[in-house]
C-alpha cells in the first residue's frame, strides 16, 4: 500500500508540475480548443482526486495489502493504529474539505458579484431594437461581455458602438452569445476559483490563463461561423482588452492578439488521429485514480 501511493504521489508530481507547462507549451490546443479543454479538465479532476487517494492510502496502509481489505478492517476495528497513518487520516479530511471550500467560496462570490452587476445593469442600462438580448451602458470605455445565469445578459457599452462597425459588433454579440449558450462560465469556475486560492503555485495559475484562453477560443470559432472571421478579428485588434466587471465573462489583455491572428490565418482542424489520440489521452488521465486502487490488487 505505501509503495501504491508513493506511485500516486509520483504521478500527482508529474500531472502538477510537468503536464501544466507542456500542455500550454502545445500548439495542437489552438486547432481543437474543445478536445483541449476536455484534457485540461481531466489533468484538474485526477489531480485532485490522486492528491486525496494517495493520502488515504497512506492513512490506510497499515489495516490491508488492499483498500478493500483495509476499509474492511477500519469498518470491523481491526486496524491497528499508527500516528503517521492518523496524520494522513487528518491531512486527507482537511484536503477535501480546503477543496470543497475553495470551490464554493468562489462560486458564491461569483453569483453574488454576477447577480450585482446584473442589477446595476438592469437599472442603468437600455434595451436597444437592434441588438436583441443585449443592454447598452451609457459609457465611454469600449466594453463587451456577457454575464451568464439563468437569466443571461450581454452587455454592450456605448463605446463599443461607436467604436465598432454595424457588422463587427454583431460578430462581437455572436461571441458572447456562444458563452452564454454553451455556458462556458462552468467551464472556467473551478479553474479560475483555484487559481485565485493558490495563485502563487505556477501550474495552477497557468491552467486558469489557458482554460481562459481555450474558451475564448472556442467561442471564436463559433462566432466565426455566423460572421467573417476576419470581422470579428478586427473587432478584437479595435476592442483591444477592457477590464470586465466582476461576475461577468469576456476576454483579457492575454491571448488577444493570439486569437485574432487565429482567426485571419486559422491552423489547419485536428483530424481524426489527433482527435482520437487526445480522446485517448483523456480517458487514460481519468483512469488513473482507478488505477491507483487497483494497482495493491495486482502487486
């Protein structure tokens, strides 16, 4: 059982501190921004899980050659008790419940602040024929983004439609109905929440900026679908990177450049192979936790 989880702690290592850095080192992302976030996703959910179960093990290693056999023996108490199993025991608990806050403090803060400014916005703002599902703010400061929810709002400033031409804006409206559509603000939560609680752990950060960037990116592509490519690039070279209020979604000053020149010289799609070798990449990343259960069977 120790030598199980010093395998997962192992493997935790390289899923934090290498995978991270490589992975947004990977051009292949930019050409299937979906296939990119499905894989970042799994890099996030096996890390944590791994973090939790090679700890468990520890705290479970000297009850069974197995985790069946050891939770067997926990539940009828015939597990003799070691202090460096208890600590893992305690530090285990404390893990999953330092997740489980990190990632509800962030989403009530997220609503709270998104709920706010949908409130501001709902009295400040004025509904415009043109520009169904949207609300204009009397500003100068040219600004696009979309607050997502149960009852999403695409926020347009006074700015952006002096700024923008007829057709650039409605390429612009398409990229932000395609957050609020396909709700890529679920996306980016539990990367964005963990990015803030350790912001000075590099992997962690660097995983928030590229989830960020994959879903702008995606959003991109939809729009772009609708609209000339090349007109929603020149609304992002004009748009440049407003600072979105809090609670709303919509791109930073990173990546803006990247992502209109995306648009106006796109890389070729990922084919069949390179989609099923990253479907493949995913699935083997998520069944490393199970793995890691079954490798005191095997041993």
């Amino acid at each position: 059982m120790l030598t199980t989880a010093a395998v997962a702690a192992a493997v935790l290592a390289v899923l934090a501190l290498v995978v991270p850095s490589r992975l947004a080192g990977a051009t292949w992302p930019r050409r299937s921004p979906a296939a990119g976030l499905l894989l970042w996703q799994a890099v996030g959910i096996t890390a944590g899980l791994l973090a939790v179960e090679s700890l468990v093990t520890v705290a479970l290693a000297p009850a069974g050659a197995t985790h069946a056999s050891a939770v067997s023996a926990v539940v009828d108490g015939r597990a003799p008790t070691r202090w460096w199993s208890v600590l893992a025991a305690v530090a285990a608990v404390l893990l999953v419940v330092r997740l489980g806050q990190v990632f509800a403090l962030s989403a009530a803060r997220t609503l709270r602040a998104r709920h706010r400014n949908r409130v501001l916005v709902d009295l400040v703002a004025t509904r415009n024929p043109l520009l169904p599902r949207t609300r204009v703010v009397d500003h100068d400061l040219p600004l696009a983004y979309c607050l997502p929810g149960l009852r999403p709002r695409v926020v347009l400033s006074r700015g952006v439609l002096d700024l923008l031409r007829e057709d650039e804006v409605r390429a612009v409206l398409a990229h932000e109905d395609a957050h609020v559509v396909h709700r890529h603000d679920l996306v980016v939560l539990p990367f964005a929440a963990f990015g803030a609680a350790f912001p000075r752990l590099r992997p962690v950060r660097t995983a928030s900026e590229q989830v960020a960037l994959l879903v702008e990116m995606l959003a991109d592509d939809r729009a772009a679908r609708l609209h000339p490519p090349e007109v929603l690039a020149r609304a992002l070279y004009k748009l440049g990177a407003a600072s979105v209020p809090s609670g709303g979604l919509g791109a930073t000053a990173d990546g803006v450049l990247l992502r209109a020149q995306r648009l106006v010289c796109p890389p070729p799609a990922l084919g069949w192979g390179g989609l099923a070798a990253v479907a493949a990449g995913t699935a083997f990343v998520l069944a490393l936790p199970a793995l890691g259960v079954l490798l005191p069977v095997v041993l």
